[in-house]
DNA sequence: GAGCCAAAAGCAAAATAATTGCGTTACGCC
DNA sequence: GGCGTAACGCAATTATTTTGCTTTTGGCTC
C-alpha cells in the first residue's frame, strides 16, 4: 500500500467493485476471496497479500460505502441542522444495508482503525454544522458532548440493542441535548 | 441445541473450555476449528455444525465470558452504586481482554442476538441499582436514560473512537445524568 | 528519459480448512 | 425398557489459504 497510484490503485479499485457488485448479485454470504478475486481480474492470492482475508476486504469495502457523500444541509439554524442530520444518519444507519455496512466494518477490523475512520466521518459532519452555527453567532455544544449524547446513543442501540428506531428518537437526543445548553429557568 | 443436558452440554463445555485454554496458551490469533475440536477431543464437524464457523464459537465465548458474575455492590446511595458500577464497568470493558471480547462477541454475531445479550447484562444490571433505589424512596432516572446517557457513551467511545478513557470520564457521565434528574435552581 | 530498486502481482504446488453423506451413539420420552 | 430422533463421529470430497518463486511495474535518481 505504500504505492498509491498505478497498478496498485487499479487492483484495489478492481477488488473493490467486485465485491460491491457480488454482494448485490449473490448477497454477502456467498462471497469467497476466490470468487471476488475471479471477478476482479485478480489472483486470490494478492487479495490474501494485501487485506489478509475476507473479512478485512469486506471491512474496507463498508467503511467506504459508510462515507458521507456531501457535507450536511445548512438550514440557517443549529437546532434544524442538528434534527436533520441526526434523522437522516439514523435513517442510512438503521437501513438494512446501512446495518450490514456497520456489522461488516466492525467484524474485519482487528486495530479499530476502520471503526475509528467511522467515527470520525460522523464527527466532521457534526463539526461542519457546529461551526457553521458558531459562526452565525449561536451558542453550540462541544463536538464531543454532540457525539455522546446524540451519535452514541443511536449507534449503541443499532449495535446493541433489538427492536427499531424512528427518526422522533433522533429528534428526542437532538432536543435533549441542546436543552442542556440553555441557562435553567 | 434442543437437547440441554447430557453429552451435548459436556460437548459444549469442552469446546468453550478448549476455546478458553487455547486463547491463554496460544492467543486467539492461533486457534482455528481443527484446533480447538482437537483439544476439546471433538471432531470437527461437530463445531461446524453446530457453530457454523469459528467467529460465531468465539462470540459465543465471548459473550459468556461478558456476563457479569454478581450483582453489583450495594452502597445505600444511587450516585454512589451508579458511580462504582460504571467506573467498574469500564475498567473491565477497556482492558485488553474486555476489549478483545467485545470485539469477537460482535464479529461473530449474524443477526444481533449476542451483542443483545451484552447491552441486557448491563441493562440487568442498571436495572437493580435503579431498582434499589427506587426501593429506598430515592428519586430514579428512567434505565434507558442510563443506557442511553451512561453505558452508550462509553460503549461507543470504546468500540468506535481510539485513545483511552478513564474512570473519571464514567463518573462525569453518572454525575450529568443524575443532575439533569434535580429540578432547575 | 534510461536504469535501478523494491513493492506488488502472478503462478502453481502444498498445506490446511470446510463440507457432506452415512453410520453410530445416546438423550428424552413414552 | 424400548423408540425416535437430535447430535456426534468418521472419512472422502471439495474448497480455501498459504507459500516460494518469478515477473511486472511504479517511483526515484542521475
């Protein structure tokens, strides 16, 4: 991995798209290094070289899909950034594929590397919306207390705990913790 | 699994025990089924069949070896037994072996149900000291108020963000809980 | 821009692990 | 005490993983 560019870059990207296309084709539990190596052009043995096994490539293929996209609305207001974000990262968390996507990233992850790229996705998304609303002026929680109060709570029970979750729990932490902010009264 | 007793507990406190003995010995990183079967004098496809792979006979482990051994300690106040139950509860998840459990108890866990009983030994728990306390005529948060603001955070932080925590971090969790419980003054 | 070094990939054989069909054992129940 | 069946053992088959060696190729220096 120490080569960024060329062959190396074009194996992984190759490797990469095999498994994003066998998973929707035959579903995750039927995929084998083997098999993701035939389909990617590749020999399984450079798959076993580079990620170790299988559930180290499908650790780094999720991580990947786990990436935000696009930095979060701004609706001019902290609390409305906050609710929307929570709802909509809730929402692609609790997805069944959004739970595949956390399952897999966790399970190949023998340092905490990747669940640690994850964690920080989610922070540099809340961190663009605190600043923002810092900017215009308004009183905001520290990141940190916004990942405890808010992110931990959803993802431990995604992870933890049966049973579903709606878009009002999401509202709920959101209100919960911006309460915290104001003076008592 | 539909029988209880007879030789299909001894054949599954053997494996459990081999799985055990091995991990000390060897370190997890050595054990394969062939491996473990040998020592538990079992035949592999015992384990196969009914494990289906060596993460889920992990996780099995794991979960056991996550399951709380008393009650927690009685200290006549609700801040001081939510105080020592999470300083202790997170000493234990985020030493090495607390941590590696709890890796290989989600790793291994298809559809949820070990990672749930997790969260419900330390819900159990919580519940006797709000239970407690309640008894006493003391004024008690809501459990899933502790899950969500006490066990999450550090939950989380642990599986999720690198770097360490210490017992303060717990007692601050415990200390803004129970403080958001006081009326505002 | 030619040549060198080393990282990464290919190939193939060998070792190891996983699957499966079938016979046997021994719980749990009547 | 005998029956039915779930769980286990055994062994052959299949698949995966590892490994030594060779070849390719990206990145660097001169």
């Amino acid at each position: 991995m120490t080569r960024p560019g060329g062959r190396s870059a074009r194996v992984q990207e190759s490797v990469h798209a095999a498994v994003r296309a066998l998973e929707t084709e035959q579903g995750r539990a039927a995929l084998t290094v083997p098999l993701v190596a035939a389909r990617a052009g590749v020999t399984p043995s450079t798959i076993y070289r580079r990620w170790g096994d299988l559930q180290e490539l499908l650790s780094d293929v999720a991580v990947e899909r786990l990436r935000p996209e696009a930095p979060p609305a701004d609706h001019g207001a902290l609390r409305t950034d906050l609710e929307t974000w929570a709802e909509q990262f809730l929402e692609e968390m609790a997805s069944p594929p959004g739970r595949a996507y956390l399952r897999d990233a966790l399970a190949g992850d023998p340092d905490g590397s990747h669940a640690g790229r994850c964690s920080a996705y989610a922070a540099e998304q809340v961190d663009v919306i605190l600043a923002r609303a810092a900017d215009r002026g308004e009183q905001v929680p520290d990141a940190d207390i916004v990942m405890d109060h808010i992110v931990a709570p959803m993802i431990y029970r995604l992870v933890f705990r049966p049973g579903p979750m709606d878009a009002s729990y999401a509202r709920g932490l959101v209100e919960a913790t911006l309460s915290g902010l104001m003076p008592p009264h």
